[in-house]
C-alpha cells in the first residue's frame, strides 16, 4: 500500500494546483453523538501526473487502481506517535479510498464516530494536530514507520491554525494567534502564498447538522437550511493567508 506514503503529500501538492476539493461534514445527534466525516477529491490531480509520469510509473507509487475500504482498528495500534486517547479516538474510524486512472477518479473518504461533544472536540484537535501525518498514522501503512518523511507538508496543518471547543448549544471555531503565527512562519507555507497571490482556489465546504435550530451563526459566509438546522460554509481554502478569520465561526443553537 505505498499510495498511503503519498497520500498525504498528494492532497497538499493537489492544493497548491487548485486541483483539490474537500468536505467537512459533522452530523450531531440530540444526544451529543454523531460522526465526523472528511471527504477529498483530487480527481483533476489524476490527468495532470498522467502528463509528467507514465501508468507504470505512477503503479510503482501505489497508485494503481483500487477500491478500499481501512478500518482504523486494525493500523492505530502499531502507529507510534499516539496517545492511547487518540487511539481511542481513531480506532472506531474508517478511510476509504477509490482511485482509478483510466476513469480519473481519486477520492478519499474518512468517517469518525463520536459518543459525545466532549469526544467530537477531542476528535477535531486529534485530526488537525498533524495526528494523521504520515510520521504517525498513515506511516505504519506503508511499512516504513517514521521513515516516511515527517516534513512533508499536512493539509491538516491548516485547521491546525483554529481552536474548536463546542458543548451542548455552542460551537466555536477561533483563530490561534500563535499557531497563525508559527504556520506562516513555516518555509514550506511560501508556497501556498503564492498560490494565494495567484488566485488559485481550493474549495473548502463545512457543514454541520445540529439537533436543533440555529440562534445565532457569526460567519457571514455560513448558509442555514431552511429548518435552521444546518450550517454550511463555503470558502476558498487559499485565501486562509490573507484572511485567516474568515474561517472561524461562532454558532450556538
């Protein structure tokens, strides 16, 4: 499975294409419960390697045609980097992953379930801490642990830059000066301020479903359904560098 190697760099190289879209989906129940979903298309990313590297090539990479669903329960355990919370959190998890070249289809798909808020807090922080990287998680897939290349840059590093907290009728999303800070700081960003100098756009969709209707929602980027009781906010990823609190949001419901 040496795609797994290369997933997480693929998504970052993706976005410094504009050839990325993602969706972050959160389903919460009246009982504080739910699931947690990411979902990646880097489709468009299919034709532009197919210019630069042959089918042969590119099956040595492990990007051969696949159509597969991990458990997170059979690879948290052997990941080093983990705490056992976050073992606890992710092991419930699956990833779904469906590539085909000849049909120029690359999507990835992760689901998290949740018992309750306290546990989708932790779960956000878990998966935008770098958790998933390939020098923790993804990296025991590919057999080589540590030695995957822990500097490669993390899409996930953006959402880094935010602290969740939610509880019964809150939800909050704020930026974190010093995180915003560090991140912006990183040499490997400079790339992605080109890209934002450029134009290029990344699509980023979050949307949340709430077990009653929303009061108060801050973000005027956020769209409300006609119940009132879910949230979506539609923004271009790239833009994180020039207005960072853009992507924050404060909902209580």
């Amino acid at each position: 499975m040496k795609i797994f190697k290369y997933l997480l760099p693929l998504s970052f190289a993706c976005m410094m294409m504009g050839c990325l879209d993602i969706n972050e989906n959160v389903d919460i129940k009246k009982d504080g419960s739910g699931k947690m979903a990411v979902d990646m298309d880097m489709s468009q990313m299919v034709e532009l390697l197919q210019t630069y590297m042959g089918k042969d090539e590119l099956a040595k990479k492990g990007m051969e045609k696949m159509d597969t669903t991990i458990l997170m329960k059979d690879i948290v355990d052997t990941a080093k980097n983990l705490t056992a919370e976050k073992k606890a959190l992710l092991r419930p998890g699956i990833m779904h992953i469906k590539m085909d070249l000849d049909q120029k289809v690359f999507t990835t798909h992760m689901q998290f379930p949740f018992s309750n808020l306290s546990q989708l807090q932790s779960l956000y922080k878990t998966l935008s801490d770098g958790s998933l990287g390939n020098t923790n998680l993804l990296g025991g897939l590919t057999g080589q642990g540590e030695q995957t290349g822990g500097a490669n840059p993390d899409i996930n590093q953006f959402n880094g830059i935010y602290d969740f907290t939610c509880k019964d009728g809150v939800m909050i999303k704020k930026l974190n000066a010093e995180k915003w800070k560090a991140l912006k700081n990183d040499p490997q960003m400079s790339q992605m301020q080109q890209a934002s100098q450029m134009g290029m756009e990344v699509l980023y969709t979050t949307t949340i479903a709430l077990p009653r209707p929303v009061k108060k929602v801050d973000n005027p980027l956020a769209k409300l359904s006609d119940d009132k009781k879910t949230v979506t906010i539609k923004y271009n990823l790239v833009d994180v560098f020039e207005k960072p609190e853009q992507f924050g949001y404060n909902i209580e419901y």
